[in-house]
C-alpha cells in the first residue's frame, strides 16, 4: 500500500499504514506457526524494528522533527503543522474555560463579600472616600448585588488600571482613565453641596498624582515621520547655443570669371 501518490505543496504525505508496510516478505516467526496470537505479536514487533531503521517511517516522521526546529512554517511538514494547529486550539479552548471559571468565582466571591463600615469621612482620604461608599450604596439598593461588592470592584479596577498602566498596557490605561472620570463623578453627586466643589478638586488632584504612576511614559506630542522622497529630480542648469553656420560656398559659382587678385571692394 503506497502512502500517496499526489504530494500537496511538493511534500511527501506519510500515511500511517506504511507502518505496516516495513516488513520482510518471509515470516517473521516461522516457529510460532499455529498460534495466531503470538505470530500477530511477532509481526508487530518485526514492524516496529523496521520502522526505525532507516527509511523506515518513524524513522523519516523523527526527521521531520529534527529539521521543523531550524525550518519556517511552510518548509515543516504537513502533519506537524495540523498537530500544532490541533495543540493550540485546545490550549485556547482550556485558557478560556479557565477564564471563564476564574471571573465567575471572582464575582460570586465579590457579591458574597460582607458589608463593611461606610467610614466616618474624616480626613483627605475620608473625604473622597465616603462620598464614593455612599454613592454606592444608594445605587445598591436598586441593584440585585451587595453594596460592598460594588466597593470592591471599584477597588479592584483602579488598582488592575495602575498596575496595568505602570507596565504599559494600554486597556489598562483606558481602564485608568474611565475610573478616575468616574470616580469624580461620583464624588461630585454624592457630597453635600457645601463642600462639593473642593472633594472633587482634592479627588482629581489624588487621581492627577497617582496619573503619574499609572500613565507612565505617554506623550501626546504627535509623532511624526519624515521619510525623503525616493526619487528626487536631479537639476543642472545648462546654456545651450544654437549657432546656424552657412554652407560654405563652391569656388567659382559667384565670380568664377573673375581674376583673383582683384578686391573685393571693387567688384
């Protein structure tokens, strides 16, 4: 039985029945003539042996492997691009499960979380604090979750937005900057009207200085690229005269009977 006969993209497609094939025409056992079971065993070990030798096709299936490693993705062969393709996919499916199960247990853990003090409001962070636990409690109360788990996710997005700002990332600096505009806002409905104005000052001027951290390394001048043109126009400036010079004349077409010693100034 041949492997194949059309080879895709100029490959050789190995076939695993040419496992099979490495055998010797002889029996491999003659004495084990009889018993059905052991000559079956005897066949596939004599398979096995001659696969590996060479040209056997474990034996050119371990070559591959070796070349894969210092070839590009479309030199390596067939069969190891559909098992790393097969390798990833499942590795992405098992990542997203995991995922999945990790933000479910991180949400039901938040809702289960018990409520905790609103704090007396007292001092800087207390003054931008309480706003913010107050605000969210009031909105809890018209939501199916627990106003500490709402204070807990808020806590939690501003800390993944320093951090992942820090380092660069950028959802996380969107996720920053969403939080501070939000926490402002908060803290603007939420205060008394007296002292709403300077809260929200001292809450931006916080957010401003933790910015630093957390919005690390951004610039807004606008980077600009100046490529020089491939072709330029080479210019030298030339002067070109055009001079139309007469035909000179053939000798005696004008004054062929004249003598020459005459002058000209008296012909």
């Amino acid at each position: 039985m041949q492997s194949d006969d059309k080879p895709i993209n100029g490959q050789h497609n190995p076939n695993f029945f040419d496992l099979f094939n490495q055998l010797p025409p002889e029996p491999p056992a003659p004495e084990l003539d009889g018993q059905h079971s052991a000559g079956r065993l005897a066949w596939l070990r004599a398979a096995w042996k001659r696969s590996w030798e060479q040209g056997g096709f474990l034996h050119q299936r371990w070559d591959e492997v070796g070349q894969a490693r210092h070839a590009s993705w479309h030199e390596a062969a067939n069969w190891i691009k559909a098992a790393v393709l097969f390798g990833g996919l499942s590795l992405i499916v098992l990542m997203l499960d995991a995922a999945g199960d990790i933000a479910s247990a991180t949400l039901k853990g938040l809702s289960d979380v018990p409520a905790s003090g609103a704090g007396d409001g007292s001092g800087l962070w207390g003054t931008v604090d309480h706003p913010i636990r107050v605000f969210l409690a009031d909105q809890a109360a018209h939501l199916p979750v627990a106003p500490a788990a709402l204070y807990a996710f808020w806590q939690m997005t501003g800390l993944v937005g320093l951090v992942g700002g820090f380092f660069g990332n950028a959802g996380a600096r969107i996720a920053w900057l969403l939080f501070g505009i939000g926490s402002l806002a908060m803290i603007w409905s939420a205060t008394p009207t007296g002292g709403r104005a300077a809260a929200t000052g001292l809450a931006a001027l916080m957010w401003s200085l933790a910015s630093i951290f957390a919005l690390r390394g951004l610039s807004l001048r606008p980077i600009v690229h100046n490529h020089p043109p491939q072709f330029q126009p080479q210019f030298s400036p030339a002067l070109h005269l055009h001079a139309t010079l007469p035909a000179p004349t053939p000798p005696g077409d004008d004054y062929g009977d004249e003598p020459d010693n005459v002058h000209p100034l008296q012909r």
